[in-house]
C-alpha cells in the first residue's frame, strides 16, 4: 500500500465486478485522511441517470468516504447549497489503495439513506445473483451482510458520516 498524498491531491477511482473487470472509474480530490478514512471530494463530470437516485447532473457534488478496513463506503450527495441531500451507500470489499488511485469490489449490496433519515436497502436481488454468477466465497457473502447490518445501525443511531 502506498502512503496518500496531501490534500487536494487527484485521485481515480475504479469500481471493478468481482471477475475483476472494470464497472465505472472517476476522479476525485483527497480531503483529509484519518486513520483508516479517507475523505475524497468528487464531482460528476457526466450526467446519470440513475435507477434509485433519478438524474444527476453534471457538477453533482459528492463527499465519499472509505475505509481501508470496512466492507463498505458512503456518497454522501450535496445540493447546490453545500448541504447533504442524501447518502448512497456500497457494500464492497475493502479498498485498495496504490500511487493515485483507490480501486473496490462492488459487491452490489446498496443502501440509499434521505436527509430525513429514512432509507432503503437496495440490490439484494443482484448480489444474490452475482454470488451465484461469481461465485463469491461464504466468508465474502457472510461479511458483506455484516457490513450491512453495520451501515444500518450507524444510520439508525444516527453516527458518522450520518449525523
């Protein structure tokens, strides 16, 4: 593992399926770390729409948080006044982190969190289906369902980066 750079320091991240395979890549901006967090600033530089989250705009403002040693990450989405419109949450392997970029397992397990604290577990089905496709081991399937069950009490209790 390479040491992260300072602040403001340009990062790519790469989301890969569990074959290995590519299935998206952006860049995003370093902004602090703190022990095994690291929190990146990012932008969409295309539009999306997304299935569960609508259209996102060009120069949608995101603040992602990683830890090197959870099975998970959290977008949190801002609106054009700074503040937190929502929290989008991947259930994956942990990070791996080299030169300038952080490249994660997708492990498909989402949770889409509202400003009001409500939220919604997403996916199920394709994680069930990419277990069987990929072959995901039981210790993989069995971590990736603790880490949900850890993003929900955070959520529920209202604790970093939800609060």
């Amino acid at each position: 593992m390479t040491a992260l750079k300072t602040s403001g320091t340009t990062f790519t991240i790469r989301v890969l399926r569990y074959d290995g395979t590519e299935h998206r890549h952006w860049k995003a901006k370093l902004a602090r770390r703190e022990g095994s967090l690291i929190v990146l600033d990012a932008e969409f530089d295309v539009e999306v729409q997304h299935l569960h989250l609508g259209h996102i705009p060009l120069g949608a403002r995101t603040v992602e948080y990683y830890w090197q040693d959870r099975w998970y990450n959290v977008f949190e989405f801002l609106d054009d006044a700074g503040k937190t419109r929502l929290w989008y949450c991947n259930v994956n392997l942990p990070p791996v982190i080299e030169d300038s970029s952080i490249t994660y397992v997708d492990l498909d397990l989402d949770i889409i969190v509202r400003a009001d604290f409500s939220y919604q577990i997403l996916d199920e089905d394709e994680f069930e289906h990419h277990a069987r496709v990929f072959g995901y081991p039981k210790d993989v399937q069995e971590s990736a369902q603790e880490a949900l069950t850890e993003l929900i009490s955070l959520i529920e209790r209202r604790q970093f980066p939800f609060n």
